[in-house]
C-alpha cells in the first residue's frame, strides 16, 4: 500500500475516536451563572445534570424526572414539559 494511502487511512481512523456522541439532554436555562452553579453543585441535583458553559445544565433524558425532584428540593421547580 503507497505511504500516502496508509497515512490518509490512519489520520481517517484517529478522527473517528476524537468524538463521542453523549446522547439527548434537556438545556435547562437559569435566570443566571449562579443558579447553573449553585444547581450544578448541590449534592441531590447535581448528580443529574452537566455545566454546559457557565450557565446551562444539560440533564440525559433519562435522568430528567429523578433531576426535576432534586431541582424542587433545592428550592427551584421547573414546569412540567419546561
């Protein structure tokens, strides 16, 4: 095999491990920064969810009920379907 097609398919198979698809998560928006934080680094709620930035957390579809519940406890229900 010519040294240019072993290179071409070795970058090709390096790219395809640089990334990952993480799955469907609801954004949630906060009024600001520190909500996100503060939500983010509570013990219940945020084992939920991932900073996305410094103001919004993702939460995995399948983690949103259990994320919802902790978010109420915190002090900050969020809307059914919101």
């Amino acid at each position: 095999m010519p040294p240019t097609l072993t290179r071409l398919l070795g970058d090709a198979e390096a790219r395809a491990c640089v990334m990952r698809d993480e799955g469907v998560v609801r954004l949630i928006s906060p009024a600001d920064a520190a909500a996100a934080t503060l939500v983010a680094r509570d013990r219940r709620a945020g084992r939920y969810c991932r900073l996305v930035g410094d103001r919004y957390p993702a939460v995995p579809l399948d983690r949103e009920a259990k994320f919802r519940a902790a978010l109420a406890a915190v002090g900050y229900p969020l809307a059914p379907g919101a």
